[in-house]
C-alpha cells in the first residue's frame, strides 16, 4: 500500500479538525444579532457532536474486527453501545441536566454535600478516561503501523500531539462544530467504500472477479458466546454509557431539557444508521478477507478491504477516506475525553485557573500515551467494552441512586465506588495476565456480578448509615425532577 | 512471579517510604512527651486543649450534634459522671451515666431558666425530684447531687449546662458556673457567624440590580423625540424598554443565564442605538456551549452600559463594542471590550477598592458580586489606559448546582 495515502489522510483530518475549531464560531457568528435562538445549537447539530464524540476507534475498527472473528455474537456491541443512549434518555439525561453540574464530580458533591465523595468520583472518573483513550491510541498505532509501515509508536504520538495543540492553543472553542463534523466524517468513510465495494462485486467485471471465492465457513472456528457472556456484555454496555465523562456535558449545549430528549432521540438513530456499516465490513470480511482473523489483525479489516477488493488507484483513495475516519474517530474520542478530564483535573489540582486547565489537558493525554506504548494492542471493541464494565460498576449506581433514590448516603456511595472499581478492576487485570484462551467467562464479562454487587453495596451501606443523608438532599431532588423554565430564546 | 528489576525497584521504595513514615511518626510521638514539662503545665495544657475542641463543635450554634461532641470534652474537663447540654425546648446531649433522668431534667431545670441563676439540687432530694417533676422513678444506686448552670446570652437564658456528680462540692459548682460561661461565649460567637452570614447576603442584594437613573432618563428622552416623527418606532421603543425594566426589577432570584442576560443587553443596546444612532456598532461572538451557564443576575449588563458611557459617550466619531463568551474548561469566559477613551488604571484601582465614588460604581459592583459568591480569585480582570479601550474579562464556573438561574 501506498504510505503517502495513510499520511495524508492523517494530515487533513488533523488539518481540518484544527481550522473548524479554531475558525468555526468566527465565520457563522460575527454580526451584532442577539437573537439567541438563533445561537442555540439544534438538536441535530448536537446529536451530530454527541455521535461524534462517542464513535470511537472500537466502533470504527473493532466491531467490525469482531464480527469477522466470531460472527453474529458480535453485533451485540454495536446493540449495546446504541441502546445504551436509551438508558440515557430515560434515565439520565434531563436530570442531570437540570441539576446544574457540569462534571459527574460536580454532581456528587451537590448531591451527597460532601467533599470525600467529590474526591473519589474525581478519582474514578479520571481512571475511566485514561483507561478509556488508551484503546483509542492502541487503534492510531494499528491504523499507522498497516498503512503507512510508519513504526506504530507514530500515530498515538501524533493523536496525543494533535489534540495537546489543539486544546492547548483554545481550539476547542467550537467543540461541538468540530465533533458534528467527525461524524458525519466517519460515517462519509464508512459509507463510499462500502457501496463501491458492493458495486464491485455486483458488477463482477472488475477487480472483484480476481478475489478468492467466498468462503462462508466461520474463519476461526470460535465457539459461539453463552447467554451468560452476552447478558453480561449489554450489563456493561447499557449502564456504562451512562457514567461516560465525555457524555453528558453534551447535553448543556442544548438550551432545555426538552431539546435534550429530542437530541438523544436523534443519536440513537445516527448511531443506528452508523452501525449498518461496521457490520456490513464485519460480513464481507468474513467472506473475502478471513485470512486477518487467523494472522490477528482482524481490527485492521475497515482499513485493508477497500484496498483488497477495489485496488488500483481507486482504492487507494478509497483507503485514504477510511484512514481519515479512523483518524477521525481517535481524535474526537480523544479530545473529548481530554476536555472532561482536563476540568476535572484542573478544578481538582490546579484550583481551575487557565493555566491550570492547560497543564490538566496535557497530563490527561501523557499519562495514557505512556500506559499505550507500554501495552499491546488487544482487540478494539472488547478492550473498551471493558472500560464500559468499569464505569457501569463505579460511577452508574451512583449516578442512577443519586438520582433517583433519596436514601443514598456519602458513606454508600464510596462503598459502592470501591467495590465495584477493586472488583471489576481486579477481573480486568486477572483477565490480562491469565490471557484471553485462559480466562474464564465470568472473569473475562465481569459487568454481569459487579454492577449488581455494587448497586447491593451501595443500597445497604446507605441503609445502614441513614443518618448521613444530607440536608440539602430534598431542595436539590425537587431541582433535579422539576421541569426548568425554558431558556429565554424567544425576543 | 516474574523477577523484574522493575518491581524490585517498587518495592524497595515502598518499604523505603514504610519505614521513614514509622520513624517520622515515632519521634514525633517522642518529641511530644519530651516538650510537655510540668504537671502544672500539662494540665493547663489539657484543659485548653479539651476547652478549644469543644469550641469547635459549638461553633454552629447549640443544636443535637456539635452539643454531642462538646459534651464529651466538657464532661471530662469538669471530671463529673455525666454531663448533658440543654436548649430551652429540650435535652439536646447527654454524655455519661444515668441517662434514665433524661426525661426529667427539663423540670429540675425549670427555676434556671425562669430565674437565670445556677441551682444545686443536693443527693438526697434528686430521687423526690426526679419523681415529682418528670415521673421518672430511679433505682435506688443512682444517687446524684446536680448542678444546673445557665447558658446566657445577654440577659437570655438559652440553654443549661447540667453537671451530676456523688456530691456537689463547692470546687464543681464554680467549675460548671464557669464552663456554662464558656458555653455562653461560643454560642454567642455562633450567633455573630450567622448575623455576618447573614449580613454578606444582604450586601449582595442591595448590590444587585441597580439600573442606573441616567439611563432611565436618557431613554425616555430618546424615546420622546421619535413620538413626532417615527411614532411607529416610539412603539416600539416603548414596549423594549418596559420589557427591560422588568427584567431588571425583578424580584426573584440572584442568578440568571448567560441567554437571559444577553437578551437585556440587547434590549439595554437597542435604546441606546435610538440615542445614538450608527455610533454605535456592536459585534457579538458567542459559544453556543455556554449560553444556559448560571451568571449572577444583571452582571453583564452594567459592564456594557460602562463601556457605552465611559468608552464611546465622551469619544468622537463611532465607536465598537465586541462581546464574546467562550467555553474555557470548566468555566465560561465572557469578555467586553471597547475602543473608546479607556480608563486610568490607578483612578480604576481605588474605584474597584471603594476608596473613591467613580463614575464606575456599575464595575465595582459586578466586581464585589463576583467575588462574593466565586471567591477572590474571579473577579473581574480589566485591562484599560487612556485613550486605548478597555478589555473586561469574566470568569464564571460552569458548574453550580446551589444556584438556581
């Protein structure tokens, strides 16, 4: 393959991403209008950005992967990852918004009225994003080391340095037109190599005719999963999306909670519509490119099979648009994250000056670089399925008692934060060191006991400590359940 | 396991670090018995140290759960078997034996508080007492002498201290006379805490929302010289600017939003254009991301008046106005910035510090407001000189959850 192609896809999507952030809010807003509605973000724009931020490398390249290695089973991701928008909406998401807290630290202070829970929180919450963006560094160092021949420590280095720059310089001042446009981006590079793909092979003249017959037989020979793993797997997926950094501070930009529903209403269906493709890469894989799976590059699949099964120069272009959106992917996940833990860090550490945030967004980004280039790239979408695992045992039952149970205490919820990030965190690391052949299925999905065990934890230790339930717990229920007057957009 | 050099490393710093915090602990354990020197002195030391831990549970005032831990420190400064803590409706904390007479004390205590003296009720006549007053029969062992002080606050008797001993001697009552005293004091601290409190709220209310009286007068004169000519826009003048009074004599509420505010900016904007006319030109340059965050109520308002009147009023020619508002972390940042006449820092610096009345007095009040409720550090930045404009910078945390917009 041509490494030009893999560089300069790279260099316009960073390119790109830069000018919008820096030039976007300077080109449609200048005049002295103050008709604020017309300075609102729509609902689509937002849900734009919302699926923008949350498409990551495990979308763009692992579901894909997996579904070449173990078929069917695999589609429970893409399933879990969209459905887990539904908790949100119902749940969650007009809450929360009404609660006034912009960071998940910043709610369980308000809520519980203390400053060790806020600590904790913090603490997890930072944990999440770091194991969160190390899968997103592990898919650069994929996507360069395949189509570039570049060393792979290239591209997590070049992710961490665009983003550093990006946040550093104030880049990040249209954050939401940046991250609309990497969806539409990634799923733009999703969509036209697939339908050249399909006109290929139903043309059947062209290079496709040249392609080895396809072999419908399962290329790895994987047993299918147990209803214990996939229970356990949509557990993770359905109530770790509630507790995602990056997530929920969407959902300021929209002026109230009404406009809040309607945008998560729309993400479910971009997401919907995103993931027909993965799948479809996960299927045509499987018929002409089985051998990946057997080498283990399976996460690879999105970026080699356009080249495989077009070639020529048009797909070599067609490879460059899959590069960008990949790219697209490790850089929107990534510098959302790091804008969320970067508030975190620098209200926590640095007392929220400028300077302070600067330097958070910097460590935010370095402390994962490091544990990446440290660790082997393991597949996509089950490393941050995971990750998912982890948030649904720490900061989901908080997040959901806080919200909808006045009995929570301080005292429960860091009973509950501690067991479930040493029991799930204790899985995960058993789960590496025994190795993937080794582990058993209750070690290697641990969501399907630690969420349950935390959520029990919590309740009981609340229960228990009745006493510390704050004073403040009433006025700020009766704010988090009450509708908002709407903000003032009308003149 | 693996023998990396790695986690040999590791653990040769964690037992490093175990050991130098056993030492560290250990002599300073050490240096604490050395220091402490007489009797005499360790006693005062005792006492002072009881009496300044009981402060600090008393420090918000009398009420179930600062008394509690009070009571222990107190109770042991007094050496007596049990002590309990009163307020004038009931037994707020009880520390030691006996606490079977709980339901009775309120009565024993009755003449204290409607005479404000300190009353002994001597061994012998506790168990009648006990009996008459609160129907509470004792075995026979519990046989206490007690001594009721008085807590006062001016000539008000807010609580009692009650101290129960086998006997009252004459070295205890003097003792629980005195500590009721202290108790006294602290309360009384409690209650100068709250009034401050109390008073820091009130200085921000009357801070808020003072339109200035010029505007008032300047509009309604720009709005009088449209009736002839232009009624149609008199109208509507007219009605933006009882649309703008009534946000700002609004009752309710010390926050608004961002949205809210830029709103009667724009109103506040469009009867100055009328006074005005083309000199003055505003451009707005706003993150979509921040308009809902919470602002203190009518804090950017008077920084555009102060830009309209200080920067373009006294300036030939037209004059700009850029307003931006950015996502910046966890804070918003909304910035005001004219090319007018600027200002002289140091006249500025003791207008912001209350020295001098200005014709600033709209900054210092935004100033005061936002480091009333953010802390000192967010107050308003202004970079200013004469004749180069003036750049007012505001930072807001994004996040509030104690205040309602």
């Amino acid at each position: 393959m041509n490494p030009v192609v893999g560089v300069a896809a790279f260099a316009a999507v960073s390119l790109a991403t830069a000018v919008i952030g820096f030039y976007g809010l300077r080109i449609s807003r200048t005049t002295g209008d103050f008709y604020v509605a017309s300075r609102t973000v729509k609902p689509w724009w937002n849900a734009s950005a919302i699926g923008g931020e949350y498409l990551s490398a495990a979308s763009f390249l692992g579901v894909a992967g997996l579904i070449l290695l173990s078929g069917t089973d695999a589609l429970w991701y893409p399933v879990g990852y969209t459905a887990g928008y539904l908790m949100l909406l119902l749940f969650v998401a007009a809450p929360l918004r009404r609660s006034g807290a912009y960071t998940i630290p910043d709610f369980t202070e308000a809520r519980l009225d203390s400053r060790a829970v806020r600590r904790v929180t913090s603490l997890v919450v930072v944990l999440v994003g770091w194991l969160y963006i190390v899968p997103q560094l592990h898919g650069a160092a994929l996507a360069i080391r395949i189509t570039t021949g570049l060393p792979a420590w290239v591209g997590p280095v070049a992710v961490v340095g665009v983003v550093c720059f990006t946040v550093v310089a104030g880049g990040m001042r249209s954050i939401t037109f940046v991250q609309a446009f990497q969806y539409w981006l990634k799923l733009t590079a999703l969509a036209v190599p697939i339908v050249f793909m399909l006109l290929a092979l139903g043309g059947g003249d062209s290079a496709a005719a040249e392609l080895p017959p396809p072999s419908t037989a399962n290329p790895t020979a994987l047993a299918p999963a147990g209803p214990y793993q996939i229970i356990s797997l949509l557990v993770a997926l359905l109530f770790g999306t509630l507790g995602l950094p990056h997530v929920l501070v969407r959902f300021y930009t929209n002026p109230d909670g009404q406009s809040a529903r309607r945008t998560t209403l729309i993400v479910l269906g971009l997401l919907s519509v995103f993931y027909l493709f993965p799948t479809a890469y996960g299927m045509l894989g499987r018929a002409f490119a089985p051998d990946l799976a057997r080498s283990g590059q399976a996460d690879a699949l999105v970026l080699l099979l356009p080249g495989r099964m077009i070639g020529g120069v048009a797909g070599d272009l067609l490879t460059a648009l899959v590069v960008a959106g990949a790219f697209g992917a490790f850089l929107s996940t990534t510098s959302g994250l790091v804008v969320s833990l970067a508030g975190v860090i620098s209200q926590d550490v640095f007392g929220g000056s400028v300077r302070g945030f600067r330097l958070a967004a910097v460590v935010s980004a370095m402390v994962p670089l490091g544990i990446a280039s440290m660790t082997e790239s393991q597949a996509l979408a089950g490393s941050v399925g995971l990750v998912f695992a982890f948030t649904a045992s720490t900061i989901c039952p908080v997040l959901l008692l806080g919200i909808w149970w006045r009995g929570l205490t301080d005292a429960g919820a860091i009973a509950g934060m501690v067991t479930g990030g040493v029991l799930c965190g204790s899985a995960m690391v058993a789960g590496s060191v025994l190795g993937a052949a080794q582990t058993p299925s209750w070690l290697a999905q641990p969501a399907a006991w630690t969420v349950p065990a935390a959520f029990a934890v919590t309740i009981l230790v609340s229960r228990a400590t009745r006493g510390r339930v704050p004073r403040t717990m009433t006025r700020l229920m009766t704010r988090l359940h009450t509708p908002e007057r709407p903000l003032a957009t009308e003149r | 396991m693996p023998d990396s050099p790695l986690l040999t490393a590791a653990a040769v710093a964690v037992i490093a670090l175990a050991i130098a915090a056993v030492v560290a602990v250990g002599l300073k354990v050490l240096r604490s018995f050395r220091d402490l020197g007489t009797d005499a002195e360790r006693a005062t030391y005792q006492t002072l140290h009881a009496a300044s831990r009981a402060g600090q549970h008393l420090r918000t005032g009398l009420n179930p759960a600062g008394a509690a831990k009070a009571s222990k420190q107190l109770r042991s400064l007094l050496g007596c078997d049990a002590l309990a803590i009163t307020d004038t409706t009931g037994v707020l904390a009880w520390d030691g034996a006996g606490e079977e007479l709980k339901p009775a004390l309120m009565g024993l205590a009755s003449k204290v508080f409607e005479g404000g003296h300190l009353a002994v009720i001597p061994a012998g006549e506790l168990q009648l007492l006990a009996a008459g007053d609160g129907g509470v029969t004792l075995a026979p062992e519990v046989e206490r002498a007690v001594v009721i002080a008085p807590i006062k606050t001016g000539a008000r008797v807010v609580g009692v201290v009650a101290a129960f001993a086998p006997a009252a001697g004459a070295g205890l009552v003097r003792a629980t006379g005195e500590v009721a005293d202290w108790v006294a004091t602290q309360v009384e601290l409690a209650e100068l805490d709250a009034s401050r409190t109390l008073l820091m709220e009130a200085e921000v209310r009357a801070l808020r929302a003072q339109i200035s009286p010029h505007f008032i007068y300047n509009s309604l004169n720009a709005i009088a010289s449209f009736i002839n000519t232009d009624p149609v826009r008199a109208r509507e003048l007219v009605v933006e600017f009882a649309d703008f009074t009534r946000y700002s004599f609004r009752r309710h509420g010390d926050f608004t939003t961002l949205a809210e505010e830029l709103r009667c900016i724009d109103r506040y904007l469009l009867l100055e254009r009328a006074r005005f006319g083309d000199r003055v030109q505003v451009s707005l340059r706003i993150a979509p991301e921040v308009l809902s965050t919470v602002i203190p109520f009518l804090s950017l308002q008077p920084l555009v008046e102060n830009a309209v009147r200080h920067g373009l009023e006294a300036k030939e020619g037209p004059g700009h106005i850029s307003i931006t508002a950015n996502d910046s972390g966890a804070f918003a940042e909304v910035t005001i910035e004219d090319d007018g006449v600027g200002m002289d820092p140091d006249q500025l610096r003791s207008v912001l510090a209350g020295h001098s009345d200005g014709d600033h007095v709209g900054l210092r009040n935004v100033d005061a407001r936002l480091r009333q409720v953010y802390g000192d550090e967010n107050g308003l930045v202004i970079e200013t000189a004469p004749g180069e404009g003036t750049l007012i910078t505001m930072r807001v945390p994004k996040s509030q959850p104690r205040h309602d917009a």
